[in-house]
C-alpha cells in the first residue's frame, strides 16, 4: 500500500527536522512545475535539507522506500525540469546557501548549491573576479540548477557555459552515496564525470555542493546599440563579426517585433526606419576592447547600420541593455499570451532561419518576435497569441513544431539553454536515432540505471512516464 | 604462435570508411587496441600490444644505426604476452582521414579522426582557422610533449597544451562526435551548433578516455579565427637536452611558482598561465608533489597514470562495464580500465 502524502511527510520528519520537511496542498501547488506552466505534477512532499549528509539521508530513505526524488533549485527552469514527474519527494536546495571557501589565489570558490548565481559575483567582487556565467535569470536561479541545465548567458560567446566553469562537485548520487568529482586543477585524467553531470537536469543525482572557477572582472567593457533598416543586415554583420576574429562578450539581436514592444512598455526609443539592433559588447584591457570596438563598428557600417550608438558610462551602457533584458517581459503586453522557443542553428543560417520563422508566422497566423545570442546561432522566437482561442493555440503549436524541426534540418538543436525537461522529449529522436539515445542512455545508466531519481526527463521511452506530444513549445507567461 | 623475432604480427586492420571501422570492432572478437598507424602514444600505458610495438621499433632503431631511447630496451615478451597478442586486433585509422565538412562561416569542422592535428591544422589555416594549439617546432614540441598525433589520439590522450588557459581544451571545442562502440554500433552524440544542452555531453566523457570507452570515429569542432589567437605564454628551458617531456604535472596557480622552483634541474618548459609544467624525469624517480596536482607520465609502466581517488576509480570502473561490458576496448589504456 503506497503512503498516504500525510504518512509519507510524517516519516521524512523522522529523517530531517520537521521544519524541513513540507506538505499539503499549499506545498504540492507551490512546487509541481518551474517556468514551464505546461506541464505539472504534484509531489507528495518537499524538503529543504541543509547539508550534503541531509540530502544523502533523504535519497537513502526514497531509496528504502521505492519513492521518486527530484532536486529543485530557484524552479526557474523552462524545460519542466523539476516537475516531479512521477510525484515523491522534491529536494529544494533552498536552504543552502553558504558560500563555504572562497579561494583567491586559486581563482575559484566552493558553494553549497542552492545559491543565487548573481550572489557568487557579489562575494568576490571586491577581489576584482567574478563567475562569469550569466543567465538573465541570475538574481534567482541557483547554482545547481545552472549546473542542472548547463546554463547559458548574454557572455557565453566570449566566456562559455557553466560547463566551463565548474571544476569539482559534490553529489549525493541515486543511491545516496557522497561522491566527490573533479577539483580545484583542472583536466585531470581520467574520465570526465563532471562534464556529463554539468546538463544532467538532476537525473545524475543531487549536486550539493561545487567549485566553480571565477573569472577577473574585465578592466575595461564597451557596449553599443547598433540600428538596421533590414534583418538581413544585421545578421550579415554577426557573421561578419564572427568571422573577424573579434570576439565580442556578447552579440545579441531583436526584432522589430521585440522593438516595439519595449517602445510600448518602457517608452525605448530608436531611429525611425529601424527593423532590428544588435546589441554588441566587447570587454577586456582597454586597447584591445578600443581595437575591438573600431572594428565592429566598421562592420555594422559596412553593412549599412544607420544608427551606432556607445555607451559612454555606466547608466547608458544599462539603458542600452534594457531592450535586451527587458524585451521577453515587454512581449506580455502585446497579447494574452506569449510562448517563447529555444531552438539552435549554426550560425550562418541565421538569416535563412530568420526568413523561415516570419513565413512561419506568416502562414499560420499569428505574432512573432525574435531575440536572440546572435553570436552563438541560438533563437528564442517569440510568438503572441490569445491562449483562450484554441484554434489559435493549435496554430502555435504547429509553429513551434515546425520551427524546431527546421532548426534540426539545419544541423543545429533543440535547445540551446532550457533543456529539455518534460518540453521537449519527444523531440529527443528527431535529432537523435535509437542508437544516439542509447549512448545517452548508457552514460546515464552510470550514475542512474533507476526510475526514482528525477525521473521521465531527457530520454524518451522511459517506464511509467507520460510524454505529452501536443502542447505549446516554449514557455508561456 | 606468435613470433617474437617477427613483431607487429598482431593483426592490424585500416578500415577505410565508418561502415568499415564498424564492421571491424564487431566482426573481431577479441581485444581491440585503437592506434593511429605504426604509431602508439608515447603517455599510454604498458600492455602486450605496446611490448610488442616497442620491440619492434627498438629493432628497427638498431637496424638503422639509431640507439633506442632506454625504456624501448631489453623488452621481453611474456608466454602471456604472446596469448593476449593472438587474440588482440589493431584498428588503425589511418585511412580514414580528411575533413568532412567545413562551414567557414560558422567556424566549424567535421573531420575524420584518423586526421593528423597538423594536416588538419594545414587545412584550417588556408581560410584563417585553426584550432588553439600552439605548433611549435620540435625542441619546443619535445619539451611540452606535444605528440602531434591523429586526431583519436590528441583526443584520447587530452594532453595539455600551450594554450589551454587562454583558448580551453578537446572538451570545450569538441560538439558533435560520432562514435563505434565495443559491439559496432555507431552512435553520434552533440550537432553541429555552438551551443547545445539537448541530452547528455557523452562527448565530454569520450574526451581523455583513451578509446576504452568507444572508438572516437568523427568529430565535430569549433574552429578558431588565427587572428584572434593569443600568444601563449609557456617558457621553454635549454636543459635537459634532447629527451621529449615525459612527466606532465598541473598544480594549483598557488602551489607553481614552488612547483617551478624546485624542480628547475629537470624541467623542459612551464605555462603560469594553465600551472603546467613538464620535465624529464626518470622512471624511477618522482618530482615533488602537491595538493590536488595531478601527474601523468611516459615510460614509467604503470606509474604512467595513477587514480588515488577510490570514488573515481570505482566509478570509471562502473563506466567502463556499461560502454564495454567486454573489456576490449584499449584494456588497460587508463590503467584501471
Ligand atoms: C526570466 C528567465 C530568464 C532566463 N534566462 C536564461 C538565460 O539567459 N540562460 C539560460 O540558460 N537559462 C535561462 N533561464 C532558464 C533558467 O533560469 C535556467 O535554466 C536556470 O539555470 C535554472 O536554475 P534554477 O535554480 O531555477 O533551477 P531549477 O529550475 O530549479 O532546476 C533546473 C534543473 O536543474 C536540476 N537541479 C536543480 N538543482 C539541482 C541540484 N542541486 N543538483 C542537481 N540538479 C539540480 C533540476 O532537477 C532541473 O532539472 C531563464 C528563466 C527565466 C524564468
């Protein structure tokens, strides 16, 4: 007879503190999807360990007792990575937030997972480092989930993804064994456990705590907002600017839609006739970003920029980024509902691919905005529909169906930065055949050959696991 | 029986297409060693198939007036030795070499892995590209132990290099691979965009594994504009003569600059940038050790590669049983795998 969720919460008492163990509707709703609203499941009960032994404790007793875990970070995740799937017992790392050693010789810091991104920064900035990986979600989204997702940011182009910057874990593996992986010096031999497990969406295990390697904070950033009267322009010059060697630390773009929209929300203004910006920074010693900056500028006026403008201190150079930053958000108000994609393709298809999401947008009928890290090849469209009108909502699911696809038609993927949760798992065998997925399979089956720890993510097929095949790609606000 | 006076006889097979590599890793039945040609890597570790290689280099050396480096001596092969060699069959990518695919524009490469880095780093470099590692000319090369191998080995063996603070390593430039498993099954893993989290990087663990996990048949790289190379910042020592490097050490950035100091008699070069320093050391010696360091050597037997860390082991050791179940892939090229 499977416990009651009362029973079940009454028993994990007995394994942490009461108080960190949560139950009840409250807790169930509070805790059944991340971003993602899509999909939901309610788990039977959530606890908020504070130790790696506390976490151990509570994967040993789901162990024991057959029941299904799944961490759970800030559960800004927008792939459904944290929704427990199979219900069981979500582990919130949110009460743990010590930053336990922070190294400055050696450039690197260990923390407890459960800590925000933004707040690593903000500890060593006074020793002149930082962690460079920046998802725009970095005030709330914690360390283990960016671990969790192999997150991304407007500075990956320049400086990686977390993958990069992790150099050792501590995990609570499936079976609740301690295993610390890596360490302070990099690229030891042997084979490279962390790497998989940076992008596992916790189906390795419960990362608990991690050393990451912090970066100096750059003497010197430049950005600049660049205008265009046409896409195909603004595309040009991020393939000319790749192809230049110039590596800015970010090269971002937005569309006339995303233009608009932040006009509407946020009175931004641009020059009259402007179909898309770029939004290019570059950072570094000071002459190589002044060397940079020259030869950008010359490319995006080579490819008829009709506006360049350079942030000439702090407060513009934020003004400047607020049409990045706040671009998704503006979306909300130009329709009930936004839904915004993930897909990736290389990067000199961007503005084949481009065309190919407005004739999309086109046929089916409905609003799209584009913005997107241009420099990496990764797109987040962004349709606006009225959720209310189902034959408007089937329209947006054929379109992101179609989108995805072609971003694997191209050679690129399903997701850049989400994941892929409980989103996007049926799309898993398009880019992937059976073979493909069993190597996948075979690496997972390392840490996990199970279905208690986080299970129904990533891979497909899996037993007892329900895959939607028609919902809205993306993320819906 | 195989005999000892006729070296080499271990049956070696240079498949010419993916299909080819595939069919051998499953037709073969025994064990299979990955090599790129007549060639091993210098930092693998002992085994029947290397014995073998070795004396017959050593007896080509003498053959040709050449004195065989110390470590290639006196090499006898065992009863066992001669067992383990009928059943062990080379796969050479040799003939399986050559870019598949470049978009220029996308700076990214697809190119079998039988290619030699150079070759490769050849055609690159006729539009610009390369990927970050230093060619050095060879006292230098020889003093970083720069191998300059096919791209499986370069791969496989995931040496440092002169640039790797600067520019990362095989994992942050590999995306996409196509692999043979131990029962022939070709599989891909990562695309052919920059940037990508669909699934597990299995890449990342085929990266250092010295093909004991699967054969690294075709991979998939982020290419680099050579104007925007940096320049690397390793220094090269004039002492101890015309040995190449047989001892990699990383330390921690706190622990070089004593790492450096007292072993300034034996070292060939050093980067402050990556805390890598290489030297020549005897076999039976070792030089000072650090917290956290890691060593790897050349020429020293099993002391080649030494995991301490039983959590590690044991994990590589679960690995291991579920990508060969068989041990045949490279058996013993990773020490306890
Ligand atoms: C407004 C907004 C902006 C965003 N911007 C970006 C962006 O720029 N780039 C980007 O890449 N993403 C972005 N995201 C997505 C999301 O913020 C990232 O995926 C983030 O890393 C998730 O962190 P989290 O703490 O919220 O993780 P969660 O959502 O809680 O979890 C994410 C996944 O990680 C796993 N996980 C969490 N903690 C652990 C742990 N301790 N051990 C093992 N596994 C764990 C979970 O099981 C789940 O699979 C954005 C999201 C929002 C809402």
């Amino acid at each position: 007879m499977p416990l009651s969720h009362a029973e079940l919460a009454k028993k994990l008492e007995q394994v942490l503190k009461p108080s960190s163990v949560l139950s009840g509707a409250a807790a169930e709703r509070a805790y059944d999807c991340d971003a993602y609203t899509v999909d939901r499941s309610n788990p039977t009960a959530v606890v908020l360990p504070e130790t790696t032994e506390e976490v151990a404790k509570v994967v040993k007793w789901c162990c024991e007792n057959n029941v299904p875990f799944t961490a759970r970070g800030a559960g800004t995740g927008l792939s459904g990575g944290v929704l427990p799937a199979l219900g069981g017992v979500v582990i919130s790392t949110k009460k743990m937030v010590q930053i336990l050693e922070i190294d400055v010789k050696n450039r690197c810091l260990l923390t407890q997972t459960g800590i925000a991104n933004k707040r690593l920064s903000d500890a060593v900035k006074q020793y002149g480092l930082h962690f460079a990986p920046d998802p725009s979600s970095q005030t709330v989204s914690t360390i283990g989930g960016n671990i969790g997702e192999n997150s991304g940011g407007p500075h990956t182009l320049k400086y990686g993804v977390t993958a990069q910057h992790v150099l050792g874990v501590t995990m609570v593996d499936p079976k609740g064994e301690i295993l610390h992986l890596g360490g302070k010096v990099e690229g030891a031999p042997g084979y490279d456990f962390v790497g998989l497990i940076v992008g596992g969406e916790g189906t390795l295990g419960v990362v608990t705590e991690a050393w990451v390697k912090l970066v100096p904070i750059p003497k010197e950033v430049s950005t600049a907002l660049i205008a265009y009267s046409s896409v195909n322009q603004a595309t040009q010059t991020v393939a000319d600017i790749i192809a230049a060697g110039a590596i800015p630390a970010a090269l971002e773009m937005m569309d006339q839609g995303i233009l608009r929209a932040v006009k509407l929300g946020f009175g931004f203004d641009y020059p009259e006739g402007t179909d898309s910006m770029l939004l290019i920074e570059c950072d570094g010693e000071p002459d190589a970003v002044r060397r940079d900056m020259e030869i950008v500028q010359e490319i995006c006026r080579k490819n008829g920029a009709i506006d360049i403008r350079v942030a000439q201190d702090e407060a513009e150079r934020a003004r400047l980024w607020l049409v990045r930053k706040k671009g998704i958000g503006a979306m909300g108000r130009m329709a009930p509902s936004i839904v915004t994609h993930d897909g990736v393709i290389p990067r000199s298809k961007l503005p084949e691919m481009l065309e190919f999401v407005y004739e999309v947008a086109r046929r089916k009928e409905i609003g799209v905005a584009n913005i997107f890290h241009a420099g990496d090849g990764n797109l987040h469209p962004c349709f606006y529909f009225d959720d209310r009108d189902q034959d408007q909502v089937k329209r947006v699911v054929e379109a992101g169906e179609e989108i995805i696809s072609r971003c694997i038609a191209l050679g690129g993927s399903v997701t850049g930065e989400h994941g892929i949760g409980v989103e996007k798992i049926d799309l898993m065998s398009l880019m992937f055949s059976e073979a493909d997925l069993e190597l996948q399979a075979k690496s997972k089956r390392i840490f996990n050959d199970g279905m208690l720890c986080n299970p129904c993510k990533v891979l497909p097929n899996q037993k007892s696991c329900v895959e939607h095949r028609a919902r809205w790609r993306g993320t819906a606000w | 029986m195989v005999d000892p006076q006729q070296p080499l006889t271990a049956k070696t097979l240079q498949p010419e297409t993916l299909a080819e590599i595939s069919a051998s890793v499953a037709d073969e039945k025994g064990s299979l060693v990955f090599n790129a040609g007549a060639i091993l890597h210098p930092f693998g570790m002992p085994s029947p198939f290397r014995r073998m290689w070795m004396k017959a280099m050593a007896q080509q050396m003498q053959a040709e007036g050449f004195p065989p480096p110390p470590e290639f001596q006196d090499i006898q092969l065992s009863q066992d030795d001669f067992i383990s060699l009928l059943t062990t069959t080379g796969i050479s990518l040799d003939d399986y070499t050559g870019i598949i695919e470049h978009d220029v524009d996308d700076q990214v490469v697809v190119v079998r892995a039988g290619t030699p880095l150079l070759e490769l780093q050849y055609e690159l470099g006729q539009v610009g590209q390369c990927l970050p590692i230093p060619t050095l000319e060879p006292p230098q090369a020889m003093a970083t132990a720069a191998v300059y191998s096919p791209l499986i080995d370069e791969i496989g063996y995931n040496l440092p290099h002169g640039l790797a603070a600067q520019c990362g390593s095989w994992r942050d430039w590999i995306i996409g691979m196509k692999v043979v498993q131990a029962d022939g099954t070709i599989a891909k893993c990562g695309s052919k965009a920059v940037k990508n989290v669909a699934g597990y990087d299995v890449q990342k663990l085929m990266v250092g594994a010295r093909g004991t996990l699967a054969l690294i048949a075709e991979v998939t790289l982020k290419t680099f504009p050579i104007k925007a190379l940096p320049e690397h910042q390793v220094r090269f020592m004039r002492r101890p003569g015309n040995r190449p490097a047989n001892w990699i050490q990383r330390t921690q950035r706190s622990d070089f600059e004593a790492a450096v100091r007292s072993n300034s008699e034996v070292l060939t070069a050093f980067d402050s940038a990556s805390s890598t320093l290489w030297a020549v050391v005897p076999p039976s010696q070792t030089l000072q050790r650090f917290p956290g360091d890691w060593v790897i050597r050349s020429g020293a037997g099993p002391e080649n590669i030494v995991f301490s860390d039983p959590t590690a082991t044991e994990l590589m050791i679960r690995a291991k049983e579920v990508f060969d179940p068989t041990r045949r892939m490279n058996p013993g090229e990773l020490g306890v795998v």
